[in-house]
C-alpha cells in the first residue's frame, strides 16, 4: 500500500510564491511507485485547498480562479491519518476529500516555517516531514539562533537586537547605541525572515534609520551586525537527524550587490519563468579548497545537531576573506527548492531526497509514540473548584 503524502505550501508569509514554487517541485519529484500525493495549497489567509487543479503551476496566474476550481477543506483526525474534510460539507455523501499519513511542509517565512504550521499538524499526530516546532522556532529566529550557536562554540558575528518599540521611543538613543557598539558598515535584517528578505547593508547613520525604517516594515524586531565587506557566501545542506546526518556539496551563490537578494535568489538566475532557487546564479561545486570545503561541511553538520534539525536544512555561511574566519550566518529549516541541486551535485536524486525524508519522519513518530506521555492518574476523581483562591464568588462563602 502506498504511503499518503500531504505536501503542503504557500501561506501567510511575504514568501508565499516562493513556496508555492518550491512545493510543487517537491510535488513532481516525488516517486509514484512508493507514495501517493495531496497537494495541499494554504492560501495567504491560511485556508487549505486541494484538488488537481493547485497542482498546476499555471493555475496559479490567477489565484481568485484557482480556488474556484479546487476544493477548500480542514483537517480532522482519522483512523491512524488525517482526513481532510471538505468545507462546506457535502449534504450528501461523504464529504472526505482525501486522507494522508504524513504532513510534508515545504512552506518559506514567517508564520508557516517558524513552528506555526509545525505545531498544527502535530496537534493531528501525524508523521511530519522536517524540523519539529521548537527547531524550527529556534532556527528561524535569527536572534536565537546565534545565541544557542554562540553557546556552543560555533563562530557567529556579534549583534544587537533592537524593537520597533525601542526605536519609536528615542529614535537617536537607538542609533547612538548601535554606533556605540558595532563600526559601520552594518547589516540590518528582520529576525524571523528568510529569502534575504528585508536586508540592508547602512555606511553611515542615515543609511542606518533607512535600513531600520525598512526592516520594521517586515517585522518588530530586527537584527543588526557588523557588514563583512570582503565577503564570500557558501552555502551547504544537511540531511538527517539528531543521531546521524550528513552534508551535501558546497556552493557558492552570486550576488548582483554585495548582499544576496530576494532577486539573485528567485528571479536573476531564471530564463523566463522563475524555478526557485533551482536556476539561482551560483558556483556549485564551489571553489574551496578541500581544507577549507571539510571546514564548512563540518561546521553544517555541527550546526543541525546543535539546533536538533531533522530533515534537511541548509546552513548559509560567510567567510571573511581578510582573516579567512568562516561564521555561520544563518539556517534554513526548510530551504528553497529543498536544496534538492546541492544533493544531486554529490548523486543523490531528488526522489530519494524525498524519501529519505519521508523515512525521517516516520523514524521520530515511531521514536515518540515509544515515549510516555500520560500516566493513570486518579487526581480527577477528587477534584473540587469550590474552594479554589480567585474563583469568582468564592470570597464570602
């Protein structure tokens, strides 16, 4: 019997078409001899549609159109799956547009790849593909991210958290203690975005509040560091878990302006149609030499299991060419395109990427459902509110 997959992307993020891009490549990729696929659509108001026609990247010109002919539905628990209940119901029949066995978000951004839409589909237990909610909270704050990296000794750049609160307040208070702390230029980005979505590099203070006034526009909470500015980026993917996991080849991306934007990433590298992060401008293998390629590979490695990743994530570097210093500068929990390209460059089809995912998935829920999460207890039998402290009417009785 075939295992029932539910791909799931798009959703409420400023990287939705990114994610509809890289979830329908998933969708295609997958091998039809071993699984049978639900391609699931969440749209920017975090509805769910399915259907053949949310399938079709053309269908997706004209979105209103696409979701006349798809089917909207919710997720209800099953017999050992999820059900997913169209909406409004049938009035007659059965109104179960399809079941799954295992949830595999393929979802870019704030609001779905933070541990939101992690932590709904594990309140179905189902299998979930991927990073679990914590990791991938951790992951996707970059605040946090280099606080718990920094604790285990792996080389991240210094930084300063500022709030939209913060800057509102004493908008000069806010620049003087970045001047004071961090030589310019610097790098400010949103803390819970990927896609290089929100960055500015700032050379001096106005350059700083329009960097700022930009970033707030994303989020509350920005992040600002020292800018390397005789910088090379190497990117390099992860597969695995906490017990075992391995790194795929390194790659080199090419920046149009210093910094790498949402355009070198999505729409430069393309001829026409954009593929995602498939036709992106890069060097790949990169040209490192093998001291320094191992460097990086086990420096992935060490940061996946540092911040408990599972599946693949892709870790961006920087190097320093003037002191030849590597920092990990941050993690994708759920990489554009899957970061399928760096895994066949060592032969690794995307298929098999898949499955070795899908294996991943059903290992932790074997591993979990081992675990004890309830125990007999009689404390309900005895329970009584009457005489709780704060109830309401209890004082006086």
């Amino acid at each position: 019997m075939k295992i029932r997959v539910g791909v799931f992307f798009g959703g409420k993020s400023v990287e939705h078409e990114v994610s509809v891009i890289s979830g329908l490549q998933a969708y295609r990729a997958f091998d039809r001899e071993k699984y049978e696929l639900v391609p699931i659509y969440i749209t920017k108001d975090n509805e769910f549609y399915t259907g053949e026609a949310v399938a079709d990247i053309a269908n997706y010109r004209n979105i209103p159109e696409l979701l006349k002919k798809s089917t909207r539905v919710f997720l209800m628990c099953g017999q050992g799956c999820v059900q997913l209940i169209q909406y409004p119901p049938k009035k007659l029949g059965s109104s179960v547009a399809a079941q799954i066995d295992v949830a595999f978000p393929v979802v870019h951004g704030a609001n779905v790849e933070d541990g939101s839409l992690q932590g709904f589909l594990r309140h179905y237990n189902i299998p979930l593909a991927g990073c679990d909610v914590a990791a991938s909270a951790v992951t996707m704050d970059k605040y946090v991210m280099k606080a718990v990296l920094k604790d285990n000794e792996i080389p991240v750049l210094d930084c300063i958290i500022m709030t939209v609160k913060d800057y509102e307040k004493d908008e000069n208070a806010t620049l003087d203690k970045v001047e004071g702390r961090i030589a310019y230029p610097v790098i400010v980005k949103p803390v819970n975005l990927g896609s290089s979505v929100g960055i500015k590099v700032a050379k001096d203070r106005d350059g700083l509040r329009e960097a700022l006034e930009y970033a707030f526009t994303f989020g509350p909470r920005v992040l600002i560091e020292r800018a390397i500015m005789n910088l090379r980026e190497i990117n390099c993917a992860v597969l695995g878990d906490y017990e075992e996991a391995a790194a795929s080849e390194c790659e080199e991306p090419i920046s149009s302006d210093g910094i790498l934007s949402y355009e070198d990433k999505y729409v430069a590298g393309g001829k026409g149609a954009s593929e995602g992060m498939r036709t992106a401008k890069r060097v790949l293998p990169a040209e490192l030499t093998p001291e320094k390629r191992e460097e990086i590979r086990r420096m992935a490695v060490k940061t996946f299991r540092v911040l408990n990743c599972s599946g693949v994530s892709r870790i961006d570097f920087m190097i320093d060419q003037d002191t030849d210093q590597v920092y990990v500068n941050e993690i994708n929990p759920i990489p554009g395109s899957l970061a399928f390209y760096l895994w066949e460059a060592l032969g690794k089809p995307y298929a098999e990427l898949l499955d070795d995912m899908v294996k991943l998935a059903l290992k932790r829920e074997r591993e979990e459902k081992s675990m004890m999460t309830s125990f007999d207890s009689n404390i309900l039998q005895n329970a009584n509110l009457s005489g709780a402290k704060g109830s309401k009417g209890a004082k006086g009785q």
